[in-house]
C-alpha cells in the first residue's frame, strides 16, 4: 500500500498548548513566571528560579541570534528527505531564551554563530505552524516553506 | 569526596564478553559471561558478592536487571542491588555507588556490569534513541534527530570561538584507531589516516561520521571490594584513590558553555581527593561519545589551557609513544567497541597492571578515567592507583 508519509509535528501539553496556539496566529509567546518575571523555554510546569506555578505568556519580540547550528546532510527520518541538507540552530532570542529551530531564507553555508535572525512562521498543516528563523530584514516571500520544497515522499 | 576514602576500595577484578556484532548473543548472556570473568579474574566466588549493580535495563526489556544477573550467577540473597543509567557515565558511576553502600556497610563486595546486544545495526552511526515528550515537540518537528547534533552545536561552538578544526578533532580519532590496532579485542582495526577522516561523510556537520562511535555489542565488568580483601586476589587490585562528579546541565538549551564541562570540577573534587593532580597522571581513559568530547575535556582536565586543544592535538597529543599522557589507550568508544564507558575502566585496570602487551604504557602508576552522558551533561571523574 502506497502511502504518504507523516511528518512529525507537535502534540501540545497542557502546558505548551498556549506557544503553538500563538504560532498558529503568527505570534510568538514565551512563559513567563507571575511571581518572580523570568522567561522560560521551552514550557514546563513551575519557575527553575522560584518554583511558583503561576505563569502567564508574553509576546517575543521575534528576534534573536544563532547561539549554535548543525548541518543535516543525512536523512535520519525520510519526511525530511526533501529538505537535505537542511540546518537545525539554537536561537537566542533578545529576551534571552534559547529554542531549537530551523534557519531557513538562506544557504547552510551561509549560517553562522551571532548571526541576526527573525521569526518567520511556517503553516505546514491546517491547525498546525512552525515558528523556523530567517536571517534579519528578509522578505517572507524569499523564504522557502515546507512546502516548497517539494511533496513529501510515498512510500 | 571525602579524602579518609582514599584507596579505601579498589577494583579487584575485570572481565569482558566479546565484543563487535554479536547476532545470536542475548544482552543477558553477554551480562552474565563479562560477570564470570570478572570473578574468575579476582578470584572471588559468586557468594561472596552481596551487592550487584547493573545498567538499568528499560533498554533491554529487562526489569529489576542487576538482581536477576545475582540470581543467574548464584549469589543469592543479595543485601545491595541498584540498576542505574547515566548514558556514558554510568560504568564510572557504578563504581562509585559501590563505594558508598560498601563504606554505609550495606555489603561487603558488590559486581559492577554494563552492556547490551542487537541494539542497531553494525556499521551504523548513532540512531534515534528514545525521546522524551519535551524532544518529541521542541526538537524532532525540525528535523533535529540524534545525540550527534547535539554535540555538533557545542564542537561548533569551539570552533567558532578558539578556531578548532575539524581535522584537530580527526586527530582524535586517528590516534584511537591506532591504539585499537594494539588492542586484541577492539572492533575497529582497519587503519585511519587523517586525510581519511577529513573525506568521511558528514555525521551532522560539522562532525564527521569518523568522529562517531559505531554501534557494537558487549559487556564489561568489574568487582569492588575493600582494600582489606585485596590482600589475597588473583591479580593485583586497582586502587580507587579518588572520584568525583559535576552536573552542568541537562538540555543545551539550559547550558551555560558547551565549551566547559563538568570534568573540571568533577576532576578537581577527584584530584583533591586522591592527593594528586594531573601531572601525575600515567595514562587517560577520557569518555568518547564523539571526538569532541575528548577535545574539551582535555582542556578541562588541564592537558592545556582553555581553547588550546587544537594545537595541543598538533604537538603533543595523545598517541601512545608520542604524548606525555596517552589517552584511550583501548581504543575507545571510537575504535574499541561502543559499551558506555566500561571498558575505560576494565582497560585502566590492565595498564596499571602492566597487561597491555604492545600498547602498555611505560610505569603506569596512575590512571585517570572520565564518563560523561547527555550533551556533557553529566560527568564522572576517577582517579585509581596501583
């Protein structure tokens, strides 16, 4: 049976559920602590600084810069075939937490460390967005989405 | 760590199975053959052992693994039993945990095993391990897959703040396939040159998939006993003269450097506790998950200062015969056989026994091993002595 292959999105916790609700609508929320004010990624139950559970989710302002990447070139799960070689960073944002994301809007060799991106968020399902990174002061329209970059394969 | 437990406790005796792709051997066997050789190698009989700390065994489908392995050996009753996982770090951590129930008196000589079988294919690098709900949401929908581009993130931080290259670190792999050449048991023999390791394919850039280990099957094992029982064994004992543990991190998202790990302090609290510093250090056995590793913690260890390692790599070294203090004498993850951290310690044991044949070091006195698991996320030092 030929079928098309799933790609692997997120299931949303209790506690992430408010991040990938603000994606879907093109805004890109952090935790943050009621009691003590600081931010937190990814969402997790209660503060590492004072352990209240009290939290609330304020917008990042999008911007950050690559803290470190690495370079796919070998396909580990065949949904993200068409993509190779495709680059995987750790972004810090400017209000100073770290998320796994993709850089696209460029070429891998073009990726360095301290290097300005922004947001650029990417509708790859109906219900579902991926906030991926572009470098700063490129036009959406020049960023490749997933889709772009061909079917996903059958199999 | 207390300095009143200085050589307190030694490794007694030291065993392996075979190792490389085992098809028709089960993870139990291979547990149960490097335990046997382990005693017969001491000279301590199954029922003496009362305490039994195995590598926790969620992996292998096996629970409560270390008691089983006490049953299946004749050991029974057991007054200790722990199965622990910390990835690359628990063989170092095994031995520690005996010290502590021994010195607590809640048994008097406990077996220490590690190892697994038909895990992945030979020849593979590192899959998909299993992941967590946290990896599954904020990691695999970009496609990050793999311990491996972890550790490319941090190597690409070094190289981009001291200027390391990708050929620094192939000298580590190189001068580990060399060693695994004098190794009769290691797996991986086919000479590497250097230009070889610069034309492998990428892992995940910027690591190379000669920088990885390959998987392989195989067990180790080792029994502790106090120095009191030392006097009679079969073969001299390895004194554990000091040890120490340092915990920077769990995730890089929450790491302070990737650059630094926990063997600085880990190693300080051990050297402090052995009396002794690097410099009288005979032989390493650093933990290996990638070349990488190696790099940083020969910095942290104090082999050279922060940033240097490349260059130090280019002088120096680590190449028995070259380097003042070889390191991964055995071959290593890379080229020995990929068994968390075991064989680190089982190869410590033999050079400071002088049983390592054409790959001995010269008067090994002092041996220093390293474990490390995660995204040198968590770390073992020891410091053992003749």
């Amino acid at each position: 049976m030929t079928k098309v292959l799933q790609r692997p999105l997120p299931r949303p916790t209790p506690e992430s559920k408010p991040f990938w609700d603000g994606c879907r609508n093109h805004q890109l929320l952090i935790q943050k602590c009621k009691s003590c004010g600081d931010l937190r990624f990814p969402p997790s139950l209660l503060c590492p600084s004072c352990s209240s559970l009290e939290t609330e989710w304020v917008p990042s302002s999008g911007k950050g810069e690559i803290w470190s990447h690495a370079v796919f070139h070998k396909v580990y799960h065949p949904a993200f075939e068409r993509n190779i070689p495709y680059v995987v960073a750790v972004v810090e944002l400017e209000e100073g937490v770290r998320m796994v994301t993709n850089i696209v809007g460029c070429a891998p060799d073009e990726v360095s460390i301290g290097m300005a991106v922004e947001v650029f968020f990417d509708d790859v399902a109906p219900e579902v967005t991926i906030p991926r990174f572009k470098p700063s002061k490129t036009e959406d329209a020049q960023v490749k989405t997933d889709e772009d970059q061909g079917p996903l394969p059958q199999r | 760590m207390s300095e009143k437990l200085r050589s307190k406790y030694c490794i007694a005796g030291i065993g392996e199975s075979e190792l490389g792709q085992l098809d028709r051997q089960s993870a139990i066997n291979l547990n149960l053959i490097a335990s046997k050789r382990a005693l017969d190698d001491a000279g301590i009989s199954a029922k003496e052992v009362d305490g039994v700390i195995a590598m926790s065994s969620s992996r292998e489908g096996i629970s409560l693994l270390s008691l089983r392995l006490g049953e299946l050996l004749g050991m029974m009753p057991l007054s200790f039993i722990l199965d622990l996982d910390l990835e690359g770090a628990t063989a170092a951590a095994m031995v520690q945990h005996a010290v502590m129930a021994m010195e607590a008196g809640m048994c008097r000589a406990v077996l220490c095993v590690l190892g697994g079988a038909g895990k992945m294919k030979a020849g593979e690098p590192h899959d998909i391990n299993e992941i967590s709900q946290e990896e599954e949401e904020f990691y695999v929908p970009y496609g990050m897959f793999d311990i491996t581009a972890r550790y490319a993130m941090a190597a690409r931080r070094h190289m981009h703040r001291y200027g390391t290259t990708s050929r620094q670190l192939g000298l580590i792999a190189v001068a580990e396939r060399a060693h695994a050449r004098l190794n009769p048991i290691a797996t991986m023999k086919e000479p590497m040159t250097i230009d070889e390791h610069q034309s492998s394919p990428w892992a995940v850039e910027p690591l190379r998939l000669l920088d990885c280990p390959f998987q392989s099957d195989g067990a180790g094992a080792f029994v502790v006993v106090p120095k009191a029982r030392a006097k009679d064994l079969k073969c001299p004992p390895a004194f554990i003269m000091g040890m120490g543990q340092s915990h920077p991190h769990r995730e890089i998202l929450d790491s302070a450097s990737l650059t630094t790990t926990g063997a600085k302090v880990s190693g300080e609290i051990a050297f402090r506790m052995a009396g002794l510093s690097l410099s009288d250090v005979d032989v390493a056995e650093l933990s290996d998950p990638v070349t990488y590793a190696v790099l940083v913690q020969l910095e942290d260890y104090g082999f050279c200062k922060k940033g240097e390692a490349g260059a130090f790599l280019e002088s120096e070294g680590i190449e028995l015969n070259k380097a003042k203090i070889p390191v991964n004498t055995h071959g290593g993850l890379l080229s020995c056989a990929d068994v968390p951290g075991i064989l680190h310690i089982t190869e410590a044991v033999k050079q400071l026994r002088n049983g390592c044949g054409e790959r001995q070091v010269a008067e090994a006195e002092v041996a220093l091993v390293s474990g490390s698991g995660g995204v040198m996320s968590t770390h073992m030092t020891l410091v053992l002595g003749k």
